[in-house]
C-alpha cells in the first residue's frame, strides 16, 4: 500500500494544478461573460432611443405619405428592408410609432442569437470547461461588446442587423439538420431564412452564397443545392428588378475585384480598428482616444501609436483583414480536401463566418464608391456588427483547432489572447455606454424642442441622414397623426394659460437656464432648460407634464425627462428612473422670469416648482 501511495504522488500535484486552472479559467471567462453581457442590457434597458432619430426622419416621412404596401416595399438607401418597414408600419397603425414593439423584436433577436451561439459553445463536449467557457465570452463580446451601441440602441437597427443574424443562424442550424437527413423541409427552412435575410437588409442577400458554399462543405445533396440556389436566383430578380426603386439598387453595384478586394479586408477588421488601432494618432474617432483616461486606455493608445509609428494605422487594418480571411480560407480548404464532417458547433462558426466573409464581398462591391469618396466609412461603428461575427466565429473555430492538435503552445497563446480580450474590449465598452447615455439624452432633447414647437440645431439631425427639411416634414407627419413624441396629446396644452399655485410638497425639483438658441425654423430667440427632480419622481407622471410657465401663465415648452442625474458615465447594472430633464421655452425672453410647473391636469392647475430667474 505504501509503494503504491508513492507511485500515484507524482501525478496528483500536476493533475491538481491542471484542476485548479480549469476552474480559474472558466470562472475568468464567464465572469467577464455575465459583465459584458448585464452591462449592454442594462444600457439597453436606460438608452435604447424612445424617439424617432437619424435616417428615421426621411423613414417616418415616407411611411406616413404613402399606402401602406408602398411604405413596406419602399426603397431605402440601395436596400429594401421589407421585414423592419413592416414592423415600423404596424408599430404605427398599433402603438403610435413610440419604437418600442421595434425595440423589444430587435432586442429577442439580440439575446437569441447571443444566447445560440454561447450554448452552442458550451454544449461542445470534445472541449475542455475552460474552453467552452471561452467559447460562451466570445459569443457575447462578438454580439454585446457597445462598440455595436450604434445599432444596438436604435429599434430598427437592431432589425437591420441582428434580424438578419438571427435569420442566418437559422438558416446554419437547418442547413446542418438537412446534411443529415433526407427530408426536404430542413433545405426549406434554409431557403426561407435566407429570403427574410435577404429583404430584411441588403446585406442579407450574402447569406445565399454563404449557405451554398456551407451546403458544399457539409456535402448536402446537389439536388438540394439547386433548389437553394433557385430560390436566391429569384429572390434577387424580385429585390433588383421587380421590387420599387430597383434603378437605384442596380446603379449601386461597382465591380473593381482588386478595390473591393481592399475594402472587404480593411470593412473585416473595423472591430480592431474601433477598439485598438484606430486609436493611434491621427485616431479614427478623437472622442475615443480622448476619452480612454483610465490605465488600460492610456495603455491602448500607447500600444497603437507605437504600432502606428511602425505601420500606419489603415495598412495595418488591410494586413488584419487579409490575414482573416486567408486563415479562414485555407482552413476551409484543407478541412473539404480532407474529408472532414462538421459537428454542430464547427458547423454554426463556420456559418457565420463565412456570412461575414460574404457580406464583405457584398458591401465592399456595393458600397465601393462611397467608400473611395469617405475614407474612413468602411470602418464606421454601424457596420461593427457583421464583421464582428465574422472574427468571433473565426476565434471560436481556432479555439478547437488549438485544442484537438494536442500541443501545449497553440493552446496557450490562445488562451493567453482570449484571457487579455476582454480587459483590452472593456475601456471602449465602457465610453460607448456613456455614448449611448448621450444620444439618449439627445433625443429627448429633440422630443421636448418638437412638444415645444422649438427646432433646436443641436438635437435634430441635418445632414446624410436626413436633411432639415424631411425633419419638418416628418415632424408635422408626426403632430398631425398623433405619433412618436406627440403621441401623449398634453404638447396640446402649448400656449394655454393655467392658474399657478405653491406646489403640494410631494415634488421637489430644480432647474436653470442652460443654454439660448435661436430657433433653426422661426428665428425666435428661444432656451433650453435643464433641471432635476430630488423628490417624487415615481409618481410625477401620474399627475401631468412638466412644463414652463411664461410670466402671463402660459404654456411657453415642455419637459422630458433625459438623463440618469448621478452617472454621466452610463455603464451600469441597474435601471433607475431617470431624475434628470431638458425643457425648451419658445419665443425666450432673458428679461422676464419664468417658472418651472407640474401641470396637474386633473385639477387644471399649475403646481410651481421652481422660479427661473431672469437671465442678467
């Protein structure tokens, strides 16, 4: 017994060791998991836009000057997102246009294709814990990471984007089922998800191509391809020559191989060109660099200017590209030249990987000439989504492959990159939560200044988006149909006069002057207010509006309530009722005093919070 005791002593310590780091490792890789993954819901639950914003203001325009049919087939910017301007229109017809039956569809999309693609990673059973634990961080860094916030807090971006995933992902899931069996409804499902992808974005069309070149990989029966490949043979006949607006799909299509060749390489690698290259001097965004004054940030910046100094920053994004999509390729070869079968998870990363890598190739030929003109598009945040899919699938193939080769050195370098990710992702996380804090507030600034009859510059849009004159448009689409910030029929009340009265000590609040502005439609002086309520914010609602009172008891604007009062940051775990407003005063006169009113409309009268004094 002795000598047997001794004989097992050797490999307890390392067997123990090996043990204890296996659980580090998943305890590491989850953590981060349940960080990235509570803080993005969080933001969405605090900033996801209630208001119309951006391209919506020519959308809304269109959506409510045009029949119902017409307004879901309509072209918008080369695309026909049929199945998003379906749910914006019912979204009308049912509930005002207030965004939120577009922001909880697009949210189910974002937890189901996050949720997917991690259990798929984790029921993986030929890798180790910790592995499959990095398999489910990659799965929500790849959809969660705020670098995604642009499209992530706007109800129809999440459409565009993350409907289109979550079609795809279908579509790999059936592709696979059809690869073992014979029955013909899984090639449907395929074809079916696929033609949702492809009219719910132009840039779903990719999925197409991508499931035929998977459909060759996973050996599907040459009969089923073709009916694949029938059907996105007539779906792009219906999208680019039957469809309204066809021309203009047509005349967006550039075909320069070599050029597009460098688009899709430098479009692929924006993820690392948004958290780390781009941030080297000159930066691709200046508010990022600017805004990373933590030690990792500061680390970061440093890092890339290095980089930079040795390569500029926009090679080094084409090398990056390049060099994904070579890996991926040659992998992809050898695994069909050798014969290999596809289990469930090798079958869903290559999937999207593939997606991604089609999806390049579509933009980077439809969007060539814009992005010849506008540099530094390719690598613009509403893009980030796709080729994030592209390198998160990638790095979860890769994660397998430096397993099954049974060398320690794969191993460890990637453990050692996916142990360093996210702490590098985390500092960009963190200012796209306080961006998308910002726009939120923006936005709500603008539905105040509309409520108020009020068009201040800073909040409504007037560029590429939309112009000032579909923001009129839209707006009085909007006040006559009774939608989106008019909806609530107390903006009514403006001009109205009301007997003022002490408040009733329920509601404490405080407010200033912040700003004067000229208003960009009349020419009238106007004013911002913004304010803060200390007491009786969870019942403020149920009384009336907040509003400002003029020195003759009219209603001069109304308030929204914009902002989170204790956390400029936005980055946080919980969802507290926002205490923070902005109010706009038409027709502003420094010299008179106004006063800040809860208009109680059960009583009609105004309950006085706070006098504004002249402006010296």
């Amino acid at each position: 017994m002795p000598s047997a005791t001794i004989a097992r002593r050797p490999h307890s310590g390392p067997s123990r060791v090996r043990t204890c780091a296996d659980w580090l490792l998943t305890a590491w890789f989850l953590a981060w998991a349940l960080v990235f993954a509570s803080t993005t819901l969080s933001t969405l639950a605090n900033f996801a836009l209630r208001q119309p914003s951006w391209d919506q203001y020519k959308e809304y325009a269109t959506y409510l000057s045009q029949p119902f049919l017409a307004s879901v087939l309509m072209l918008e910017n080369g695309h026909h997102p049929v199945f998003p301007a379906l749910i914006a229109n019912v979204e009308i017809l049912c509930c005002h246009a207030d965004q939120y039956l577009q922001l909880a569809i697009g949210t189910l999309c974002v937890v189901l294709v996050c949720a997917t693609i991690a259990l798929n990673a984790w029921r993986q059973a030929d890798l180790p814990r910790h592995m499959r634990a990095a398999g489910v961080m990659l799965a929500v860094l790849g959809v969660l990471w705020l670098g995604n916030a642009r499209m992530l807090v706007q109800g129809v971006g999440q459409l565009q984007v993350y409907l289109v995933m979550t079609s795809v992902l279908l579509a790999t899931l059936s592709l696979w089922l059809a690869a073992q069996s014979n029955a013909w409804r899984w090639i449907m499902a395929v074809s079916a998800a696929c033609l949702v992808a492809m009219f719910t974005f132009g840039a779903g069309a990719a999925s197409f191509p991508a499931m035929i070149v998977l459909g060759i990989a996973l050996r599907v029966a040459w009969r089923k391809l073709l009916f694949l490949a029938g059907v996105a043979l007539l779906g792009v006949t219906v999208y680019v020559f039957v469809l309204p607006g066809h021309d203009g799909v047509q005349h967006s299509l550039a075909l320069r191989p070599l050029d597009s060749l460098v688009v899709a390489a430098q479009w692929l690698s924006s993820p690392w060109a948004n958290a780390f290259l781009g941030l080297a001097d000159p930066p691709l965004q200046g508010w990022l660099s600017e805004g990373l004054t933590d030690h990792v940030g500061r680390v970061l910046v440093h890092a890339a200017d290095a980089l930079a100094g040795a390569l500029p920053w926009h090679t080094s994004t084409t090398l990056v590209g390049c060099a994904g999509i070579l890996l991926f390729a040659v992998r992809l070869a050898i695994r069909y030249a050798r014969r290999e079968e596809f289990n469930r998870f090798e079958c869903v990363a290559t999937g999207l990987c593939l997606f991604g890598l089609m999806i390049a190739g579509v933009i980077a030929i439809g969007r060539l000439a814009y992005f010849e003109s506008n540099l530094n598009q390719v690598f613009a945040d509403r893009y980030l989504g796709w080729p994030c899919l592209f390198w998160m699938a990638l790095a979860l193939m890769l994660l397998g492959d430096a397993w099954r080769l049974q060398s320690r050195v794969p191993v460890n370098v990637a453990l050692l990159f996916l142990v360093a990710l996210p702490v590098v992702l985390l500092p960009t996380h963190r200012l796209w939560a306080g961006w998308a804090a910002t726009v939120y507030r923006i936005t709500q600034q603008s539905a105040a200044a509309a409520r108020s009859d009020v068009i201040d510059d800073a909040v409504f849009p007037n560029g590429d988006d939309a112009w000032r004159s579909d923001v009129l448009r839209t707006l009085a689409l909007l006040k006559r149909n009774r939608l989106a910030m008019f909806r609530d029929p107390d903006w009514e009340l403006l001009g109205t006069q009301w007997t003022a009265t002490p408040a009733d000590g329920r509601f404490v609040a405080s407010a200033r002057v912040a700003s004067r502005l000229a208003d960009a439609q009349s020419g009238l002086p106007a004013a911002r207010v913004e304010g803060v309520v200390s007491q009786g914010i969870a019942t403020i609602g149920a009384v009336g509006p907040l509003a400002i009172l003029d020195a003759d008891s009219r209603v001069a604007g109304f308030a929204e309530f914009s902002f989170i009062a204790s956390d400029p940051s936005g980055l946080r775990l919980n969802v507290p009722l926002k205490r923070g407003f902005d109010a706009y005063i038409r027709d502003f006169h420094a010299d008179r005093d106004y006063r800040l009113v809860l208009l109680d409309t059960g009583a009609h009268r105004a309950q006085v919070l706070q006098v504004l004094a002249a402006m010296p």
